[in-house]
C-alpha cells in the first residue's frame, strides 16, 4: 500500500471526522473488525468446514447456509458486551437481540450478517451489509419499534465485500470511503476516497430470468436499453448480474450502473425479494452518498416508514439520470 494511505483508525480520527462521537468511532471498530473475521473464515471455505446448507430456515422461509449463521452468530458475539448497543437485528434472526440492561450503549446495528448467499459455495463474491440507527432509549428494555425508523435516521452505514480483495465501505453521512484489507497485516487502508457514481451509465444488472413477472415500468426500462443503439435510449447497454448486491452495488459505486430488484408478479403480495432495514437502507445511503438515486419505484428509499423489522422493498438505484428515467417511467404509467 502507498506510505500515504490511512488505515481505518487513523481515517475514524482524522480531522474531517472531529464531529463524530467517540462510541460511534468504536462501534464501526467492532463492526470492521468482525468483518476481518468473517473475511478470513470466508477465504477458509470448505478448509473450515464452512460450506454448505445448515439445514435451517430463517424467517423469509430461505434455507440457511452455514456460513450465513457462522457470520451472524460472530457477530452478535463481537458486539453483545462492547457497551455501544443496545439492541441488534438480523436478516437471520426472527426477532430482535437485547443487550443486558448494564451493557446497553445508545445505538442499534442491524446487519445482513452474509449477503449473496447463493453465490457462498461457487467461490464467488459475497459481504456483510450493517446499517447503524440511533435508539431512542437506553433505559426502556429495546424493542423492535425502536427499529422502525426511516433509512434516512442511519447514523452511519456500509458493507465488506469478500472478493478478490476484501473492501470495507462506510459512509458516516459525508460521503462514501473505500479501505482495502491488506491480507498480511490484516489491516484496512483508505483506497478510495469521495467515491463519486458517474451520472450515466450504459450497464444495467437486474435478473433477467424474472422477465415475464415484472411490471410494465420496468419491463419498458429493460426493453428499451436491449434496443441499443437504434433504439429510443440511442446506444448499446451492457448487463452485469452477480446475484450478491453487495458486489453488484460495488461495481456500480465504481464505475456506475443501474441495479434493480423490482415487485415481480411471482409473489404479488409482498413488495419485492430485498429487505428494507438491512439490505435496502444502508445500499441506499452509500449510493445518496455517492451522488446516485435509490427508489422503490414510487419514493426514495430513505424516506419510507418501515412498518415492521423483516419489511421487503422494490429496489432501484444507481447512476442518478438512469434512476430518474426509471422514476419517470413509474409515474407516468
Ligand atoms: P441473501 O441475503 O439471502 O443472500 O439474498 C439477497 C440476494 C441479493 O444479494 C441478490 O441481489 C439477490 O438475493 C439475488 O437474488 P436472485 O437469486 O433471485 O437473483
Ligand atoms: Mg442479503
């Protein structure tokens, strides 16, 4: 790595973030660190016996893989006596997790402890995605109502990407930061700074497979970039699909794009496979953070009221003139 570059702590204590409290600093700590080790089991694989289904089910009724429940079950171990918590919740967990009464702190972290689980046993790039919310009392036992707050609440967001190179990305509200682990020292560096999302794009990443149960905004979207070039959008797109977010938000945060999880007609009911608080909100965050736009179709994501914890949402975002284009093609249906 360059002399210059700063590592996580140093970047957590440098002037441009003075405004920061100290047990926030700490906790994103905590959270870096966790992810070290989820990194290092992850790059262990079937050496640690980490592949493969656990037999379970969680909550969405999606089986659980083994590594899915290593991960979670770390982190909650990391973070349960640190004193910053007071509450945790998972995508793996039906119900929230309460901090012992004389180990509560003032936030709330919530976490899709393992994202792109499909991809977990092919050897190909996953993450863990954390959203940090404000809890409203230390002193009232928590409870999942203090969890349902607007995306725009978070106090501070990000995700590690287990890839190639395992990134930690973190946004405190100014801004998005990249660090790169350094896999002798096990150190993050800071790589990346005011990550920016080019405006336009011409790569769009969604499940194309869904095609036949997606609405008419999204179907209109997709058609018109396969026209390409003599098509109304006037070139030729490229598709990208990972089938982690974390990794298809990192390729857009890098060089831009379009990623959508839309309401498909498979299950009509609920609002779309995604989920809001931990998957959602924090993608959101970094990509408004980053100069890109992050809708549901009808809102921005940011501004939705969750109604409950496990809540599932529509999810476009990406490069800000595609997003709007989607938006427009949303209201105008
Ligand atoms: P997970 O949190 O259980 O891994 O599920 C979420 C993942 C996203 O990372 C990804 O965008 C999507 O599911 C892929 O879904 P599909 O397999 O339907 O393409
Ligand atoms: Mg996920």
């Amino acid at each position: 790595m360059s002399q210059q570059s700063k590592t996580f702590i140093e970047f957590l204590n440098s002037e441009k973030n003075s405004l920061i409290q100290q047990d926030l600093k700490d906790l994103l700590l905590d959270v870096a660190n966790s992810c070290k080790k989820i990194s290092h089991a992850v790059h262990q694989g079937a050496l640690a016996n980490l592949l493969g289904s656990a037999g379970t089910g969680n909550i969405q009724g999606e089986t659980q893989q083994k590594l899915d429940i290593f991960a979670n079950e770390l982190l909650l171990e990391d973070h349960a006596e640190k004193g910053k918590l007071a509450a945790m919740a998972s995508e793996e967990m039906d119900s929230i997790y309460s901090i012992k009464e004389h180990l509560r702190g003032p936030y709330l972290l919530l976490f899709d402890p393992l994202d792109g689980s499909s991809n977990i046993d092919v050897n190909v790039s996953i993450g863990t995605i954390f959203s940090v919310l404000k809890s409203s009392s230390i002193t009232n036992d928590p409870s999942e109502a203090d969890f349902l707050q607007s995306g725009k609440n978070q106090v501070a967001a990000g995700y590690a990407l287990y890839g190639p190179q395992t990134i930690f990305v973190l946004t405190l509200g100014h801004g998005v930061q990249m660090f790169t682990m350094d896999p002798q020292s096990q150190e993050f560096y800071l790589t990346q700074e005011d990550v920016q999302i080019p405006k336009d794009t011409k790569e769009f990443a969604i499940n194309m497979s869904n095609m036949r149960h997606w609405a008419k905004p999204v179907s209109r979207y997709v058609s018109e970039c396969l026209e390409g070039s003599t098509g109304p959008r006037q070139k030729d797109f490229n598709m990208r699909w990972i089938a982690s977010m974390v990794a298809d938000v990192h390729r857009i945060l890098i060089r831009g794009g379009v990623f959508m999880y839309p309401w498909d007609q498979r299950e009509p009911d609920k609002p779309g496979k995604l989920r809001l608080m931990y998957e959602a909100n924090p993608m959101s965050l970094l990509v408004e953070q980053a100069g890109g736009v992050s809708i549901n179709g009808q809102q921005r994501i940011l501004d939705i009221q969750p109604s409950k914890l496990h809540e599932r949402v529509s999810v476009m975002l990406g490069s800000a003139n595609e997003v709007n284009l989607i938006m427009k093609y949303h209201q105008s249906n």
